[in-house]
C-alpha cells in the first residue's frame, strides 16, 4: 500500500514507519524539517526512494498545511495521522495544543477529500484521553471501552495543561468521525486511543533532554528522582509502542477495522513496578532507586477503573508485551543516548 504518514519523527510514528517498511509497504512520511528528514533517511539506507520519502509540514495548525503532502505519484491508498502535540510544557493552550489537534486533524482529511480521491483508509492516533472522564478520579466500579468519551468542555480545556492536552485529543477525534458523518468521503476512518505509551525509542532523533513525554518517567526514575519518594502514576494503564505501531498498521491493512474506534491497553502498571524492574535487570541503577519501603508509586488503595480491550484483540489479533519487556527494551534503548 502507498502510505502517507505524518509526524514522522514522533516517538510512535517512528516505530509506525519501521513496521510499515518491514511490510513492505511504500510510505512517504511527513516531518517539520529537512534536517529531519535526513535523520530518517540515513537511518534506513536500505529502502529506496520508492519505498521511504518525505514532505515537510513545519505546522499543522496551518489551514491547508497538507493540501501538497496528500498529492504524490504513486497516489495514496492510506493515510496514519499521528502528528498532535503531546506535551504539557504551554502557556496558551488554544494555539500549542488545540490548534494543532484539531486543524491538524481536520486540515488533513478536507486535503484528503479534495485532492486524494485515492485514498480508501485513514488511520489516526487519538488518545485514552479522549476516552477517560479524568473528573471521576480512579473511577472504582466503571469499566472503560470504546463506548465512553470525555466529556470535557471547551470551557475546561483552558484550565490547565493537561486538561488542554485531553480536551486537544477529545475534539480532534471527535472532529474526525463528525467529518465522517457530514462529509461523507471516499475514505473510512479508524481511530487507535491508547494510555500511556512506553517502549523504547529509536536512537537517531533522541536525546535524554529532548525524550518523548511518556518515556521521561523511565528516565527519571533511573537517574535517582523516585530514589526518596516514587512519584504518582497517575495513568494506570499503558500500552508498548511496538504493539501500537502494528496496531496502527493492522488498522490501515484490515477491511474489518473500517469505521472503528479502538481502545488499545495491555493493561495495568504503577511507578513502583517500573522502577521493581528496573532494579531487577539493571543492577547498576540500584544507588540511584527506589526500595521496597520507598513511599509513593503505587496503586490506589480505594480501587481503580476496569478496561475492555477485547476489540482491538479480536479485530486486530493483537497479543501485547508484557511491562517487563517493554521496561528492559525502554531501559537499553534509553542507555543508548547516554542514560
Ligand atoms: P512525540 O512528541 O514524539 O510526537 C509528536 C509528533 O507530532 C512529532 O513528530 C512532532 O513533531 C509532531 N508535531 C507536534 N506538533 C506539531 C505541529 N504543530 N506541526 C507539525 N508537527 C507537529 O509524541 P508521541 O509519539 O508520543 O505522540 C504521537 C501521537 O500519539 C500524538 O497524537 C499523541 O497525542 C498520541 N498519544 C501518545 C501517547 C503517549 O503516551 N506517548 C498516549 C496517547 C496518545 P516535532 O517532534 O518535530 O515537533
């Protein structure tokens, strides 16, 4: 299939884009730069221009940002939109996180519809964030699935980041399948919604300082910030990045997955089991970690949401990683940029 995939150099889209190659898939991915760019390239030699090239997009909160990257020859068959800000590092919230979310997500489907009649599925990462009412806490006693959708507001988004970040998930996805709805394109959509990714990161575009923000908690705790006190989790479930990048992939290649939402966890973890983990494996790190009497990281002692997962198991076939190795791999790759 000839895959347009944006967000390139992002934390997911990278392992995305590995397993599209490896399926032999044509893809040409988007990034904000040509240095960027020339990372990637240089990173997968191997393939050919027919197989890996690139468009730059620098901002899609842009109208029309992607009205060029859409057109190609060979012309697409598929889109993965993963390209959205995820980090809480804002001061205005509307222009860092919503802007991006939604007119990316939105700037990109009208650029599909009007000049790539061609392309049959789009693909896009949406969030947990989009699915979990986080006004309810742990939420004891309610089972989280597709069927569920933040309901947070327009007024609450502003309120802080990671309200901003949840709220920039929620109506971007939203803004998706009402574009389904009223649009009525050529193409059929299918949404991947998952907690917190970990898994390890791909050396070429990485450094400690500059990690992804879903990885920084690996980080930190094997530099010795968890050493005195294990810092809350907050999110209790995740997912390993290689198994949301196939995911992703499954999603764009399977008929069955046309018009669907998928929750994708492999399921609960804490702070305390990371850093257990990592002191099993990594000996060296001991010093810095935390120990059995440690205060903090674990989970809740008043309960804690449930979640179903069984669609993205049975309609994409989907055997997750466990904690354990995601952690070890995460460790080792994180080791490779001087940790
Ligand atoms: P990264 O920060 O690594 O990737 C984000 C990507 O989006 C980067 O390629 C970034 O480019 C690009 N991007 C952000 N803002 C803009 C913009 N204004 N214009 C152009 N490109 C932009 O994070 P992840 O890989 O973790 O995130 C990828 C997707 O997955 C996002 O949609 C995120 O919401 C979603 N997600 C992530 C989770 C996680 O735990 N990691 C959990 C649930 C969902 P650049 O780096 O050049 O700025």
């Amino acid at each position: 299939t000839r895959v347009l995939l944006t967000g390139g150099s992002g934390f997911i889209a990278a392992h995305v884009l590995d397993i599209l190659l490896e399926r032999g898939h044509s893809v040409v991915t988007t990034v904000r730069s040509q240095e960027k760019a020339d990372k990637i390239a240089s990173a997968h030699e191997s393939y050919g221009k027919d197989k890996l090239s690139f468009a730059i997009v620098e901002d899609i909160a842009q109208e029309h940002a992607f009205d060029k990257a859409v057109v190609s020859d060979p012309p697409f068959e598929a889109v993965i939109h993963t390209a959205s800000p995820f980090h809480f590092n804002v001061t205005d919230v509307q222009k860092q996180l919503l802007d991006p979310a939604i007119i990316g997500t939105t700037g990109v489907l009208r650029s599909i519809k009007k000049s790539a009649p061609s392309v049959k599925r789009v693909v896009i990462t949406s969030s947990f964030a989009s699915i979990l009412d986080a006004f309810k806490g742990n939420n004891p006693g309610h089972t989280y699935s597709e069927e569920d959708w933040n309901p947070i507001t327009k007024e609450q988004a502003p309120e802080n980041p990671a309200n901003g970040y949840r709220a920039s998930k929620t109506f971007a996805e939203r803004a998706a399948w009402d574009f389904i709805e009223q649009e009525k394109p050529n193409f059929t959509l299918a949404t991947m919604c998952p907690p917190l990714v970990l898994g390890p990161i791909v050396h070429y575009l990485n450094s400690l300082d500059g990690l992804n923000t879903s990885n920084q908690r690996i980080r930190d705790i094997m530099l010795g910030k968890a050493k005195d006190e294990i810092p809350p989790t907050g999110t209790f479930i995740w997912v390993d990045v290689r198994d949301l990048a196939l995911c992703h992939v499954l999603a764009m290649e399977k008929e069955e997955a046309a018009n669907k939402r998928f929750f994708i966890t492999a399921g609960y973890f804490s702070n305390k089991e990371i850093a257990e983990i990592i002191a099993k494996h990594y000996p060296q790190y001991k010093e810095g970690l935390p120990t059995s009497s440690t205060p903090g990281g674990d989970y809740p002692g008043d309960g804690l949401y449930k979640y179903n997962n069984e669609r993205v198991k049975k309609v994409l076939g989907i055997e997750f990683r466990s904690l354990e190795e995601s952690i070890v791999d995460t460790v080792k790759s994180l080791q490779a940029v001087g940790a």
